[in-house]
C-alpha cells in the first residue's frame, strides 16, 4: 500500500477535454489584444454555463463577484479582463469535470464528450478572426 502522502490526486478531467484546453490556451495565446478583448465574454460565458450546470440549486456560492446570493440569483462569473478568462475556464471544466460523477473523479462516458465538444467549438469561433 502507498504511502498516502505520495499518492497523486485523480484528475476528473477527461484527457480529450484536457487536449481541448491546452489548444484553446495556445490559440488564446496568440490572439491580438483586441480580438482578446472582444472574444473575453464569450469564453467566460462557456465557464458560466459550466459552473451554472454543476451548482446545486439554492446553494450559496461565495468567493469574488459571488456577493453570497442564492439560487438562480448568483452571481455571475467577475469580469477579470482577457489575461484571467483562460485560467476561469480551465476552474470552470475542473469542476464540471468533477461533478460528473459521485465520488468526483471524473464526468460519466458520455458527458466528457459534450465538454470537449463544447470546448472545441469556443476554440473554432476563436479562430474565425471575425467572430
């Protein structure tokens, strides 16, 4: 039996959502500042739809911008500007991710395809240099 200080925590996120953050980060990385700017909202809209799936109802979420409301009433996700909207995702997928099953080790089969799915999709609108 291991030493339980030396085990390595299980990571719930499902390897291909893993390699979806990594490209989104990359793409994100070399995106001008004003494209950044103007692609901000919508990353941090997915990691509002991600966190907003995960929160149980009536629950209070506490933490900067949360302001301790319940329910439907929470608060969104605080507006921290384009160099921290990669890094809410990436929280935001953790803990979708873990809430995808019981124990909290990982999404159940067919829920880690729809995040990766999901995450793909903000990675093309990324890189239409319109959208």
């Amino acid at each position: 039996m291991a030493d339980p200080g030396t085990e390595r925590p299980v990571d719930p996120v499902p390897d291909s959502a893993r390699i979806e953050m990594t490209r989104l980060g990359l793409r994100w990385q070399q995106l001008p500042l004003d494209q950044a700017r103007r692609a901000a909202p919508s990353v941090r809209s997915l990691a509002q739809s991600f966190l907003d799936e995960v929160a149980p109802r009536g629950t209070c979420r506490e933490g900067p911008g949360a302001a301790g409301v319940r329910g439907d009433q929470r608060a969104g996700l605080p507006d921290l500007g384009p160099a921290v909207v990669m890094d809410q995702l990436t929280v935001a997928v953790y803990e979708a991710s873990r809430a995808g099953t019981q124990d909290g080790t990982g999404p159940a089969q067919g829920e880690g395809r729809e995040l990766t799915n999901r995450l793909a999709g903000l990675r093309r609108r990324l890189a239409d240099p319109v959208g």
